[in-house]
C-alpha cells in the first residue's frame, strides 16, 4: 500500500493546489456576477473562456501524455527538449491563425463586436502551452510543492490583475475602455502566464533546441489520437456553452448570453468534484505510468478506484446537501433559477471522474484510438441532444447532454477495458457506496419538501453526511488500516 500512500500524498499537494487555486478563482464568481450587472457579460466571458480549450487541445497535441508514456522509461532530457519544441512550433502556427482570422472567429463565438478579444485569447494560449511541460516535468519528478507554489502564486497574480482592472481602473475614466470587461480578464490572465513563466525559468532555461525525430515520430504516433480525445473532452467539457449561444430560444443574442452566464455560474459549484478529478488526475497520470511494472500494478490500480470513488460520493453530498449554502456564491440573485442543473452537473462529472480513473487501460495497453472513439461518442451524445433540446430547454438540456455523455464514456470504457486489460475493481461495492449517495440525497430533498426550518434542515443533512463516512470508514476499515500503517 506505500505506493498508494505516495499517489495520496502527492494528490493531497496536488489537491491543495487544486484547492486553493479553485477556491481563490472561485472567489471571482460572487465577485464577476456582482460586478458584471447584466448576465450577458459573464454569458461573453464564458463563451471565450470556453473556446480556449480547445486551441489547448490543438497546441499540446497530446504531448503531454505522451511525454509521460516516454519520459518514465527512455531518456527523460531527449523526451523534454522534443516534446517541448514541438509544442512551441505548433502553438506559433496557431497564434499566427487566431492573428489572421480573428475577425471570422469572433462572428463565429458571437462576439464579432470585439474580433480583438481573438488576438488577446492567442496570447493566453501561447504563454500557456509554454508551461506545460515545464509542470509536467515537475509531476514526472515528484515535486508537488513546487508545483502548487507555482500554480497558487499564478493565481494571486489573477486575482490581483482582476481586481485592478475591474474595480480600480474604472475609477480612472481617462484610462478605463466601457463595454472591454472580458477584454481586461484576458488582459489579467496574461498576466498571470507571464509570472507563471518567471517562476518557471529553471525549467524553461535547461530546454534546448535540440529535437529528435526518430523519437518526436514515435511520439506522435503516440499522441495523434489523444488529440481526437482531447477534442472530444472540450466538447464534452466546454462546447455546451458554445452551443448555448447558438441554439437557446432566449429571444435575443444578449438574452441567449444570459442563459450560459446561468448556466456557467451555476456549473461552478460543482467545484469539490471538479477539484477532486484535477488533483487526481495531476497525481495519478505519472503514477500509473511508474506502476505498470510492478507485480501488483492490476490490485493497486483497483484500490485507487475504490479510494477514489469513495471521495467523490463524499464530495457529491457535501454539494447537493448544503446547496442553499453553496449557492451564495453566486451574488446574482436572478441566476439561482439555474440551480436545477448543479445535481445532474455533479453526477455527471461523477462519472468523468471515474472514466478518467478507468482510462489508464488504453494509455498502459497502447491503445490510445480507443479513448479517441470513446471520446467521440461521448462528442456525438453532447452535439446531439444539445441541438435536438436545447431549442426547447434550454440548459437543462446541456445538463443532461452532460450527464449521459459521461455516463456512456464511463460504461463503455469499462467493458471494452476489463477485455484488454483486466482489473479487478470492486464494481458491485462501488456502485452500491454511489447508489446510497444517491438515496441519502433524495431523503434530503423530501425533508426540505416538508420542513421549512432552516436549522433542523442543516442538522438532519449533516447528520446524513457525517453518517455516510461513518459507515463508509466501517465498511473500508481493513483498507483504511492497511493504508495508514506505518512500515515496520
């Protein structure tokens, strides 16, 4: 179990980076939709912010997967200067598009009054890529401090840029530009790239230009089909706000922004799941790549499966039980008519989480195009019901697009997964800790149907969620032991 204990104890760094850099971020949604009077604002920056992943996508080209897949076992110097000259070459093939085409691109995402916010978005990319494999190469050491100093300091250095341009500037009319708000978000996120990368110049300074070919195509070969996954996972993640835009029968272009700033602001709070699934995945991707060879990796991979899914129902249930309480994050009240949505968005991401944890079967065996497909039906599911609903349910059809893409990834994964690679999970248990998640939830939303008192309502909840880990920590008390036992 030492080899779980260090994947928990790097995904705790990794987790409280994740933490806090969420929660400090997460502190600008009360504070955006506050200031952002008009719904439509938040509707505009969501809608960019949504298409940055994708140029993501297209400028790490799943290089840093794949420099995992290469870096644990060949010559981890040769496998970073290629991969990262790779990456700087293709990201300044596409700023130099998004330079170009900025005008087409912003009519596109509906924001054709601001085509500058296109060439803004390049630069957040660009800076952005030039960190990756600086911090990738800090997980493939195990360095999880450094990483969360860096990536919390990043986001200080937002929040402070945030703040400056949208409370402090506007007091100064001769400098302050009306109507740029998402203009200046880009502008702090800048920002935010350029002191990451500061405080990545160790890093940044040992590169040399220095590619090899033989070994940058084997690479590739590696990655082309993790970017079909990657396109397919912003589809998933990102493109229902997109799609929004479009399809929403809200009456008006600024009507339709208004619906994905709800739709956006509420998604926010299922941040403890999300958080989870990211410090999971920053620890556990180097991880399994290091524990393929051991003797045990099937029996290790399985427990981190049980651990994992055990978080998230706790996480699930510290959202939806104490929801009047986290909906004060938003500050706009016309928005909490979109909280509807926040327990299928937690389920769902549920399941994201446990598709990721049940990926590694296609990245050990080799098989990166199944993940593609995998990817591209869950693509298929979203672009289909988003278009046949959303006309007439708006974001609860994005809701639920979500819910049952993820859910099919996660099935479909595990079957074809379990035939090329067998791990013995515990399925029946783990679905059983989701499926009483799920009761103790809906006891929840009977009590709050018949009792309007505050107070016994907090107390009954908590006494559901205090009597979940009990009785999780009941059931697991061999693991728990097993897992916390100091070596003799």
């Amino acid at each position: 179990m030492s080899s779980i204990k260090k994947l928990a104890g790097q995904t705790m760094w990794y987790g409280l980076s994740s933490i806090a850099a969420r929660f400090i971020n997460y502190l600008l949604t009360p504070y955006l939709t506050y200031k952002f009077a008009q719904a439509s604002i938040y509707g505009e920056m969501s809608i960019v912010y949504s298409f940055i992943p994708f140029l993501n996508v297209i400028v790490t080209h799943g290089m840093e997967t794949a420099y995992f897949r290469f870096g644990s076992k060949e010559n981890e110097e040769k496998i970073y200067h290629t991969s990262s000259i790779s990456m700087i070459t293709i990201t300044f093939i596409v700023i130099t598009c998004l330079l170009i085409w900025s005008g087409p691109i912003a009519s596109l995402l509906q924001i054709e009054l601001h085509p500058e916010y296109i060439k803004l978005i390049g630069w957040v990319v660009a800076l952005d890529a030039l960190t990756t494999i600086p911090f990738s190469r800090l997980r493939l050491a195990g360095r999880p401090k450094r990483f969360a100093f860096i990536k919390v300091g990043g986001i200080f250095v937002n929040i402070l840029a945030t703040y400056f341009f949208i409370s402090i500037l506007p007091n100064h009319a001769s400098l302050y530009k009306p109507g740029y708000e998402v203009g200046y978000i880009l502008i702090a996120n800048i920002i935010q790239n350029v002191f990451v990368l500061i405080l990545l110049q160790k890093e940044i300074r040992s590169l040399r230009f220095n590619i090899d070919f033989v070994l940058w195509k084997q690479m590739m070969i590696y990655a082309l089909p993790l970017i079909l996954v990657g396109f397919g996972g912003m589809i998933n993640e990102t493109m229902d706000r997109i799609m929004l835009g479009w399809w929403a029968n809200g009456g008006s272009p600024e009507a339709n922004k208004a619906l994905v700033g709800t739709y956006s602001a509420c998604y926010k709070l299922a941040i403890l799941i999300t958080i989870s699934i990211q410090a999971f995945r920053m620890g556990a991707e180097p991880f399994f790549f290091k524990q393929a060879q051991s003797d045990n990796a099937q029996r290790t991979y399985a427990r981190v499966m049980k651990f994992f899914v055990i978080t998230l129902c706790i996480m699930f249930l510290g959202v939806v039980l104490y929801l009047d309480i986290w909906k004060e994050f938003i500050r706009n009240p016309k928005m909490y008519e979109g909280l509807k949505v926040v327990p299928i968005l937690l389920i769902a991401n549920m399941f994201l989480g446990v598709y990721y944890n049940l990926s590694i079967w296609y990245k050990l065996s080799n098989k990166t195009m199944a993940g593609a497909w995998i990817t591209l039906l869950g693509a298929a599911i979203t672009i289909l019901i988003n278009f046949l609903f959303i006309p007439h349910f708006g974001y609860m059809a994005s809701a639920w697009a979500t819910f049952f893409c993820y859910g099919s990834m996660m099935v479909v994964s595990y079957k074809w997964g379990q035939k090329i690679y067998f791990i013995p999970y515990a399925t029946k248990k783990l679905i059983a800790y989701f499926v009483i998640a799920l009761l103790l939830y809906s006891f929840n939303l009977l009590i709050l149907w018949i009792s309007d008192n505050k107070a016994f309502n907090y107390l009954f909840a908590s006494i559901l969620f205090i009597g979940f880990m009990v009785f999780v920590s009941k059931i697991e008390r061999k693991e728990f032991n097993t897992l916390f036992q100091k070596k003799a």
